[in-house]
C-alpha cells in the first residue's frame, strides 16, 4: 500500500477516535470527553456500541497489516474498555480516563513508523501481561492456601 493512502487512512482513524475519546471540552475544566464516555451512560446498550464504533479502528489495522501482536493489543484495549466500562459509575469514569481508541490508533501509529520496534515493544508488552498473569495466578494459589489452612487452624483449633 502507498505511504501517502496509509496516512490518509490512520489519519481518518485519530479524527475518529478523537471524537469517540476526547472530541468534547467539558467548560470550566482541562477534561476532555468524547461520544464513547457519553454512549456509556446507555445501560448495557451504550457499550456495546462503544465496543462496535472501536472495532473500525481494529478492522482498519488489520486492513493495514498490523502484526498480531498489535491487532491483540488494540482488541484487548477494546474489550477491557467494554467491560469496565458496563460497571455503572466506575465504567464511565474509566471511558473518561483510559481513552482506548486515542491508544489503539497509537499504537497502530507506532506500526506504520516502525514496524520492527512496534514488534519489540509488542512481544515486550505480551511478556510483561503474561509475567503478571502468573505472578497473579500464583499470588492466588498461596493466598488460597494460606487462607484455607488458617480456615482449617481456626475451624479446627
């Protein structure tokens, strides 16, 4: 694909995801909102379509080649977004804050310049998540080990 056609088109997506992330001033403030956040206050309606307008985003990176890595990531954006984002009150403060759209066309951005660094840095962030998956994981089975024998001492005592 022609340089010029792949700016054009990335260029398209941050107008997009400015309008979906921080597109609205909010007056007397520096706070910037956009329609994601305000499709939010939808129950149950307004995140799904939050989670469809940002899946053109997903869809254009494909269609520009992004490695898997970075589809990954971008689709991870846009489900942790979807779901905190269903909590009443905690999901539309984190619409407000976490801006998923502005970061998926980052990192698509990031893609276009530099490929092989946004492979590095995607294969970075894929081991770090994994690390703290485990390290997670971990952290639960001893804490459920130790809160079961302490269950066990005081049950038992």
């Amino acid at each position: 694909m022609l340089p010029g056609l792949i700016d054009a088109r990335v260029a398209r997506l941050r107008r997009f995801a400015v309008w979906l992330d921080a597109g609205i001033a909010l007056p007397g403030t520096s706070l910037r909102v956009g329609l994601d956040p305000v499709l939010g206050l939808v129950p149950g309606l307004g995140d799904a379509a939050g989670a469809l307008l940002a899946a053109w985003i997903l869809i254009e990176a494909m269609r520009l080649g992004a490695s898997r890595t970075t589809l990954g990531r971008i689709a991870a954006n846009i489900a942790l977004d979807a779901l905190v984002g269903a909590v009443p009150l905690v999901g539309d403060v984190f619409d407000v804050v976490w801006k998923a759209n502005l970061k998926n066309v980052a990192l698509l951005e990031h893609h276009a310049m530099d490929p092989a660094g946004a492979g590095r840095s995607d294969r970075l962030f894929v081991t770090l998540l994994v690390g703290g998956v485990v390290v997670l994981c971990g952290g639960l089975l001893i804490g459920g080990a130790l809160l079961t024998a302490w269950v066990i001492r005081a049950t038992h005592g």
